[in-house]
C-alpha cells in the first residue's frame, strides 16, 4: 500500500478526528434539548398565546401587563436565538459514521507505519524515497556492482602507483636531507654521531600519505645502536639536532617565531660559535629566540635581553627581570660572559672582537 502523507496531513486528521468524536458524544444531549425547545412540548407556542392574551388586555391595565409583555417578549426572543443555535450545532454534528471510520483508518496507518521505521509520519516520503533509491541500485545491481568494483580496483592501482612514485622520491628526498644535517651537525660538537631518516615501507598498512612509516634515527656514538631521535638524543644533543634540521629546512617554510633554549649546553669555543652561526643564519628567516649562556651565541644576536632575578618581601618572592642591552652594556654583559664575575680588560677586548665578528 503507498500511503504518501500530504505535509500536516496527520495533524489534520487527528484534529478532524477529535472534533467528530466530540460532536458524536454532544449529538444526544444537542437533539433533546432542540426537541425540548421546538418540538410537540415547546413553550414558546404558549407563551405566544399568553402574550397575545396579555397585549389585548393591556388597554384596561398598562401598568400591571406591559411589563410582563416585554419580559416575555424578550424571553421568547431568547428562546428562537437558542433555537437557531441548537439548529446550527445539530447540523455540526451529524456526520457520516463511514467518514470518521475512514479518517481513523487513514491516522492509524500513517503512526503504524511511522512506528514501524521509527520515523515521524513527516519522514515517511523521505524514507520511501530513500528505499526506491536503494531498490533502483539493486534492481541495476549486478551490472552496477561490476562497474563499481572496476573502479576500485582502478583507483586502487593509481594509488599503488603514486604511492611507488612517492615512497621513491622520499628515498631520494631522505639521502639529501641525511647528507645536510651531517654536514651541519659535525661542527656542533656531533662530529661522532650520525642522523638517518628511517623509512620501512608497509604496503600493507596503505593510507592517505602513502605505504611508508618515516622516522629520524641517530646514532650518537660509533658502535652504537641507532633508534629514533626523540628516545636516543639526550637534551642538549636533541637540541642540536633539531638546530640542525630547521637550519637545513629553513627554506621549506618554518614557524614565524624559533625558540631555542641552552642549545649551547656544554659547548664553548668553535662549538659555540658555529651554534651562533647556524642561528644567526636562521634568523634570516624566521624570529630567533635563543636562551643562551655562551658569549659566542649572544655576540651573533641582533638585540641582547639580559634576565635577572631578585628578592622581594625578605626572599618570599622572587622577581625576573627582562632588559634590552644597549651596545656599551651588551658589551659589558659578554665580557662578564666571559670572564665571570670580575670583568677585565681583556675581556672587554675579547667581548669586542666577538661583537664585531659577529657583524
């Protein structure tokens, strides 16, 4: 059976349903009451008689029948207005039995259906749509299915091909990249240890970025076993590497703004240096943010912020500090850099000479 509802349709069923049933229920009560006021037992006939009655005596006594005469009048007038009222409510009322039987059907198998494919009676069009859809696909289906799984087998060669394609070009794009970071780490005190971009290629495991697994390996000392970087480095030799790697990719696109902090731990001398260099060099980039406590780095640097900290409320707190250098005092801070805390002349010299190289 195809019901196809009309939008509102069942909300104008129920409401036409209910307004026939309570019209059945009042019908009774409706026709006795328009009997009582019009039928063989009617007062008004009487009361017209007596009112007539009482009009042809009014002449003798006004005063004692006028009033009674316009009471009446008024009340027969009340009575035909609630005639016509009983007259219009019984033709309300009636209705044809097999209509209100049609009406109950029709609601009944509207909610039944919406019941049974748990959707509102104004989804059942959406529904039936939906299923013609499904029908029409399985109805073609054979030929249908047999165009579909060309496709895929189709696509599924193009991806295997591209996927070739790209894992071979990241080989190529992995030695070049190896080759870089070990030139760039050799003179960051890494001069032993080896970087690797491990790639295994899994067929199997194929996803939107290809058939290849890819991590950075290291190998820190000869001898060693090479492992991922992020669990064989330790800090300051990740750090290194990490410099090492945005310095070699710095014209791939980088972040806006660098941070590096203690990059230079335990390296003093050409080491330094050659971090001061790399930075400075990544600077022409990206903004470079290094914590540093080697006067090698901090001469490369175009502005020097010193950071102190100090007591407050008899040591309960400790306040930091943070000051643009001036050039006197930005030489000043790496003499001290590098003397200690007694700065002398030579230092000064030194901080000078670090100053100008830089530039």
């Amino acid at each position: 059976m195809r019901l196809a509802p009309a939008p509102s349709e069942e909300t104008a069923l129920a409401d036409k349903r209910a307004v026939m049933m309570q019209a059945e229920k009042a019908a009774g009560d409706i026709r006795e009451t328009h009997e009582a006021l019009a039928g063989a037992q009617s007062p008004v006939p009487v009361l017209s008689a007596a009112v007539r009655r009482l009009e042809r005596r009014a002449g003798q006594a006004p005063r004692l029948i006028e009033p009674a005469v316009r009471a009446l009048d008024a009340a027969l007038i009340a009575l035909n207005e609630a005639r016509r009222h009983l007259d219009a409510a019984l033709a309300a009322a009636e209705h044809d039995p097999s209509e209100l039987e049609r009406i109950e059907e029709r609601l009944f198998a509207l909610r039944a259906a919406a019941r049974k494919f748990n959707v509102p009676v104004e989804g059942l069009n959406a529904l039936a749509g939906r299923y013609a859809a499904d029908l029409s696909l399985i109805d073609a289906g054979a030929d249908r299915l047999a165009a579909l799984e060309a496709a895929a087998h189709a696509a599924d060669a193009r991806y295997h091909e591209a996927a070739a394609t790209l894992s071979h070009k990241r080989r190529q794009a992995a030695a070049g990249l190896d080759t870089s970071v070990n030139r760039e780490v050799k003179p960051l005190k890494l001069d032993r240890a080896e970087f690797m971009t491990e790639i295994v290629t899994e067929p199997e495991s194929a996803g939107p970025h290809g058939i290849d697994r890819i991590e950075f390996w290291v190998q820190t000392n000869p001898g060693t076993r090479p492992g991922p970087l992020m669990r064989v480095a330790s800090g300051g030799e990740l750090a290194r590497f990490l410099l090492a790697l945005k310095v070699v990719l710095a014209d791939r696109g980088s972040a806006s703004t660098l941070i590096f902090d203690e990059v230079d731990t335990g390296a003093g001398g050409a080491v330094a240096d050659a971090i001061g260099v790399r930075l400075a060099r990544l600077s022409r980039r990206a903004q470079v943010i290094a914590v540093t406590h080697a006067p090698q780095v901090a001469a490369r640097a175009d502005r020097h912020y010193l950071i102190s900290k100090s007591a407050l409320d008899k040591g309960k707190r400790v306040a930091t500090h943070v000051l643009e250098l001036t050039a006197d005092k930005r030489r000043e801070e790496i003499a001290r850099m590098l003397a200690g805390a007694e700065i002398t002349a030579e230092a000064r010299a030194a901080a000078e000479r670090l100053i100008k190289a830089a530039g």
